[in-house]
C-alpha cells in the first residue's frame, strides 16, 4: 500500500516550501514579504477573530498564502484587504480545501459542526488545533473534552486531521509580538504525526516563537488556559513544567 504521507506532491511541495520559509525567517520581519514571491505553502484559517487574525496576518506578512474564512465574509474581506498582501478571503469550505495547512480557531463548541461540513477537506491535512473548551461558552462538548483531554477529542471530531494543539494558551494579542524577540517564548505542541509536528514547527519558528513538543495528543490536555503550561514561558520552563506532568 503506498503511504499517503508521503506520496501526496500536495505535502512534498509544502514540506519544501515551509522549509524555504524556515531560510527565509533569517531576514528582517518586514522584508520577508518582498523576499518570498514563491515557494510558500497555503494556509486556511478556520475562524478569523481574535486568533485567527493575529496568526493569518503574520504568516501572510511571512510569505505564506493565507485565506481567512468565518460565517460572515464580508468581515474576512474587510480582513483580508486590510492584511494586504498574500492575504484573500473564502468560506469555511473554501478556506479547508484552499490550505495545504489549516488553523482551527474557532469555539470549541464549533468543531463538531465544522468536522462534519469539512471532513472531505480536513482528511489528511496538518490541522493546528487553537481550540479550548470552556463548557460555558461550548456547553457539553467542552465537558467531554475536559474529561478526554482536549487533543484526543479534537482528533474525534476533526477524523483524518494531522492535528498539532497549538497556540492554546497565550494571549492572542501578543502572538503577533513574538517575531521580535525570536526564540525567547516557547510553544508547547502537542501531536502524534511526527511530520505535521515538522510542518507545524516551522511555521511557529517562524512567526518567533520556539515549539516544544511536549508529548502526544493525550498531552493536549495541558494546551489549555489553567495549566501549569498557560500563559508565556522560556522554551526551557516549558520542558522543566512538561516532564512533571502525567500524561
Ligand atoms: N483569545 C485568545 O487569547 C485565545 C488564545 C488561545 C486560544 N484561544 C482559543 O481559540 C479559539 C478562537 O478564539 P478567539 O479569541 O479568536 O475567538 P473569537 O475572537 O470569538 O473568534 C472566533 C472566530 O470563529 C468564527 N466562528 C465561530 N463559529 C464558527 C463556525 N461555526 N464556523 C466558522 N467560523 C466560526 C468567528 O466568526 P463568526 O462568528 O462570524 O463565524 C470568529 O471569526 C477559541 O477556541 C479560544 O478558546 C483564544
């Protein structure tokens, strides 16, 4: 059986073009725009609010094609034109199918939803998961996933997703902020696909944080506002935290 991972061009391309992108993250933030005509990946955001429009303005101001999509379009392409360059605006479905990589960034409350109406999209992409369930904003979905761990249920309801938990627990104002210092705050991520934790990598690199894998999807769990992970920490005090936690 041929191994999808690995024969899809769709990931082979994106694989060399995020790996341009780690070259390119070497040059002055603003300049990387003009620097990065091609051989950057697509990126669908799935929510275009708080965190969705911090982290799509970013990755477009690095180069990547991005689509920002949400149930009001008007409002993605108010976004979109006001990013500029590399940005574009779509539907849900539009931006699922448009991204080699997709950004869930959504309520959590959204995602059973949402993995039904894109699953013909979602099946096989790396899907970084900033989603958190909080049961008064998400009702009984976000109990199940606080009682199964927030990666094991996003990987219910996104079937198919190469999904990396990210970006879970900082504030979305500041993740447009961490370019400058590049290296000084950690991510934690948590994943199972070893390569959709390489592609995640270097997208967060390049954006300025520092990903550290602290273990599997189980470990999602501690992705959240609340842990002992929340908030910023060195990449170091991430380690020192993770390898006191149970998975
Ligand atoms: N804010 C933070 O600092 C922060 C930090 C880390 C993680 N998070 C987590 O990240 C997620 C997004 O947070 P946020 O602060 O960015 O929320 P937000 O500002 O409320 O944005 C949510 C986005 O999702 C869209 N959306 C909602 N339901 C949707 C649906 N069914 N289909 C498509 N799009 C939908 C919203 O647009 P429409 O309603 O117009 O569709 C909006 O664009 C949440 O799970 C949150 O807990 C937040």
């Amino acid at each position: 059986m041929r191994d999808r991972r690995t024969s899809c061009p769709g990931r082979r391309h994106l694989m060399k073009t995020v790996g341009a992108a780690v070259v390119l993250s070497a040059l002055p933030f603003g300049e990387r725009a003009a620097a990065a005509e091609s051989g950057k990946g697509r990126i669908g955001m799935i929510g275009s609010g708080r965190v969705g429009s911090a982290l799509g303005r970013v990755w477009a101001q690095a180069g990547h094609e991005v689509m920002f999509s949400s149930r009001n379009l008007e409002d993605d392409r108010k976004l979109a034109a006001e990013v500029g360059a590399n940005a574009r605006a779509g539907t849900p479905g539009e931006a699922a199918a448009f991204g080699e990589v997709l950004v869930f960034a959504v309520p959590y409350g959204a995602l059973p939803e949402l993995g039904k109406a894109l699953a013909g999209s979602i099946e096989g992409k790396v899907v970084i998961d900033a989603c958190n369930p909080f049961p008064q904003r998400d009702g009984d979905i976000a109990v199940e996933a606080r009682e199964k761990g927030a990666g094991l249920k996003s990987a219910e309801l996104l079937p198919g997703a190469r999904i990396v938990r990210a970006f879970n627990a900082v504030g979305a104002a500041r993740m447009a902020e961490a370019h400058r210092e590049p290296g000084r705050i950690g991510m934690p991520i948590a994943g199972d696909d070893k390569e959709a934790i390489e592609i995640a990598s270097r997208l967060i690199r390049e954006i300025g944080y520092e990903p550290v894998l602290i273990g599997g999807l189980e470990m999602g769990k501690y992705l959240m506002p609340g842990t002992p992970l929340a908030g910023e920490h060195s990449p170091e005090e991430i380690r020192r935290i993770a390898a006191t936690l149970n998975p």
